[in-house]
C-alpha cells in the first residue's frame, strides 16, 4: 500500500504507519499463545473446575482490542482529565506499557517455578498479574488511541487497524499451531507448558511495545486550562447529555458487549460438552486467527470506502451468528466447532475496526480523551458479563447463556441502523 508523501510531515506518517504496523503484528502474535479466549480459559480450568472462577478471570482480564473489562476502566477518566492538557502524550504510554510487558514474564516464571498442586498460589498471583496488566491497559488505552487520532487521517485508519490484524493473524496462526504442539507434548507437564506460552507472549509483546515506543507523536492543540476532576466530571457528563448519536453509539457498544457473555466459554462447552481434547485449542486459536485474517481486508476497504457504521452492522450480525452455530453442532461433529472460532475471529476483528474507527471519527480533537475514556468507561458492566456466563453455565445450561447472548446482539444489530455516518456530517 502506497502513502503519498510530499513533506516532511508525509514522512513522518509513513515512519509512524510502518511502527504502528510492527506493534500490531508482533502484539496480535504475542497473544496467540496466551488467547483469552482459549489458552487462558483452558489454564483456569485446569486449576479449578469452578466456571465461576473462569467468568471472574474473564471478567478482570483484557481481551484483544477491549479496554472495557474491571481492571482497564477504573484509571481512564482520571488519565483523560490529566492528558487534557498535556501536549506530549506518549510519556505515559511508555511507562504503561513497560509494566504491561513485565506481567507476562513474571507470570511465565512463578509458574515455571511453581508445580500444578500449588492451584491457590497460581490460580492468585495469576489473577494479581493479569489483572495488573489490564489495569496498566487502561492507562495506555487513552494515549495510544489520542496519538493514533492524530497521526492518521479518517480514511486511512481502516487500513492501518487492518493490516495490523491480518499480517498480525498470520503471526498468530502459527502461535495456535505452536500451542497445540505445547499442549498435546506429553513430555511438558502442566503448568509449564503454559509457563512456555506465556514467555512466548511476553517476547513477542515486548518487541510490540518497543516498535510503539518509536512511534513519532504529533503536535496538536490543546487545552491550556487546568480542570480539577469533578469539573472534569460535570463537562463529560455534558458532552454525553448534549451528544445524541454518541449515546446511541455507547448503547450499541453495550450491546455489542453481551457477546462476551459467552466468549470464554466456547472452548469449555467444546472440551465438557463435545469432548474434544485439549490439543484442540491450538486449532481454535487457528481457526480464530483465520477467521480474522480473512475479514480484515473486508474490514479495512468497509472502514475506508464505505464508513464504519456499516462495519459495526456486519459484525454485530456475524457475532449473532456465533452462539446459534455452536448451539446447531452436536457432539457427533464436533469438528464443525472449528467453525464458531472462525466466526470469532470475524467478528472480533471487526468490532476493533468498527468501533475504535467510528469514536476516533466523532470525537473532537480537543476533546478525544474525554470521549475516548467515557466510552470505555460506559462499558464497565459489560466486564461482569463473562462472570454473569459462568454463574448462567453453573447453575442453568450452556444452552441458556448462548440463546440470551444471541437476543442481546441482535438487539444492538437493529439499533446501529440508527446511527449516524460521520463522514456525512
């Protein structure tokens, strides 16, 4: 792909495309051997058989591309009211994403060091580490998406989000063929073939951060006047009062959150209800990873030439589709599961471009952090969400869980139809 360049400033954008391009692709890598929604379920369940426990971690810990679970949205208003009125942004982000790095190598050495009996000590200080790695995700979260605000023009950011998803898939891909190997080993006792994945991770994400720490932040207004957070508060409450087509916005985002009602329990219903062994996660992670790598160049040419909008309607009808899949395969072909991991991948990939695209597109430069953190932060409940799956899948029915979250998601499908293309505006 080719970006015109004619200045020193068209320089500058295609040094920051080509970074940002290297932290998705080694980033989306990194966190195919520890997938949240597959390698980390199936460690959890490993230690504790308790799908309470497996909805809570899913709960605290961040997925791919969401900022929205418990540990990422309690730091995000107070870092908007902060970077407000800061020109250089990029400082916090460094910091943020140092420690994000460190939690996946320390995790990969207390359970290297530690056997599979010690399931209390794991299952806590997993719990700590990841949760801090959310946490430090939702301090970076605001800087990283103001300087991608600024960097990148409109009609060039589908491409940006989509090329770092598909060349980043392909990285993936082999990251799922390596688990399957990790776990189908034998000879790897458990916990450390999980402790290898998660180094693997922490190596991957590390050279991620360090291309986005090369990443060349533009210059743009902002505001000189210092707010102290509770006059903060009041302009946020009244830029979502005064805002409609960003309520209805935020009010399909929460719809589209109930999707992760049962996204950490695909792979469980797959290994209790279907039976599938444990090397078959690998293959999920593939199949996901294929999945988004063959919507992202859909993505990204929706994104550009046709808006986000319309992105945000077809994954919201791809994620309605998953739950109705995986309730239509019964055991005797549990193979066609592989299936509802493509599905995932579609519609993960999809959100990501769609809705970062669609809040970076209605948000006003002076004024992105506010909307940026609102908008995660409006998203607080839906981390629960996953914990809500695991007590519907303990004390009701798989079934249950995947029909509530299929009525949910296509109640978000009919709503997009009302918002507003901004580009039109």
């Amino acid at each position: 792909m080719k970006i015109k360049t004619s200045d020193r400033k068209g320089n500058k954008l295609k040094w920051n495309f080509a970074m940002g391009l290297l932290h998705g692709i080694f980033f989306n890598g990194g966190m195919g051997f520890s997938d949240p929604n597959t390698v980390l379920p199936a460690f959890i369940n490993s230690l504790t058989n308790s799908k309470v426990l497996i909805g809570l971690f899913a709960s605290t810990v961040e997925t791919k591309g969401s900022f929205s679970r418990l540990g990422s949205v309690l730091p995000q208003l107070f870092v908007a009211n902060k970077l407000e009125t800061k020109i250089h942004k990029k400082p916090l982000l460094i910091t943020a994403i140092v420690v994000r790095a460190l939690c996946w190598g320390i995790l990969a050495g207390l359970i290297f060091c530690f056997n599979g009996s010690q399931t209390f000590f794991l299952l806590l200080s997993s719990f700590l580490l990841l949760a801090l790695f959310t946490f430090m995700g939702g301090v970076a979260s605001i800087p990283f998406m103001d300087i991608w605000g600024k960097a990148l023009p409109s009609n060039l950011r589908g491409r940006f989000f989509g090329y770092r998803q598909l060349l980043g898939g392909i990285l993936a891909i082999g990251a799922g063929f390596v688990v399957q190997q990790i776990l189908s080993n034998k000879e790897i006792p458990f916990p450390k073939n999980f402790s290898f994945l998660f180094f693997l991770s922490f190596i991957f994400i590390s050279f991620s951060y360090i291309a986005l720490g090369l990443v060349k932040e533009p210059v743009e207004e902002v505001h000189r006047r210092v707010v102290k957070f509770r006059h903060f508060l009041r302009e946020a409450i009244a830029t979502l009062r005064d805002d409609r087509n960003y309520q209805r916005f935020l009010l399909v985002q929460f719809l589209r959150g109930t999707g992760s009602l049962a996204l950490p329990f695909y792979v469980i219903y797959a290994k209790d209800i279907l039976k599938i062994n444990l090397g078959m996660v690998g293959i999920f992670i593939s199949a996901q990873m294929v999945g988004g790598l063959l919507s992202n160049l859909l993505w990204a040419y929706v994104s550009d030439y046709i808006g986000n909008r319309r992105v945000i309607q077809m994954s919201l009808a791809i994620s309605f589709l998953t739950p109705v899949v995986a309730l239509l395969i019964n055991p005797g072909f549990s193979s066609l599961f592989i299936l509802v991991f493509v599905l995932i991948g579609f519609f993960i990939n999809g959100g990501r471009i769609g809705y970062t695209n669609y809040l970076l597109d209605i948000s006003p430069s002076k004024k992105r952090p506010t909307y940026i953190s609102l908008s995660n932060t409006f998203l607080a409940p839906t981390a629960i969400f996953p914990l809500a799956g695991g007590i519907i899948i303990q004390y009701i029915s798989f079934a249950t869980l995947f029909i509530l979250t299929a009525l949910a998601v296509f109640a978000g499908f009919f709503l997009s139809f009302k918002l507003e293309e901004p580009r039109k505006r």
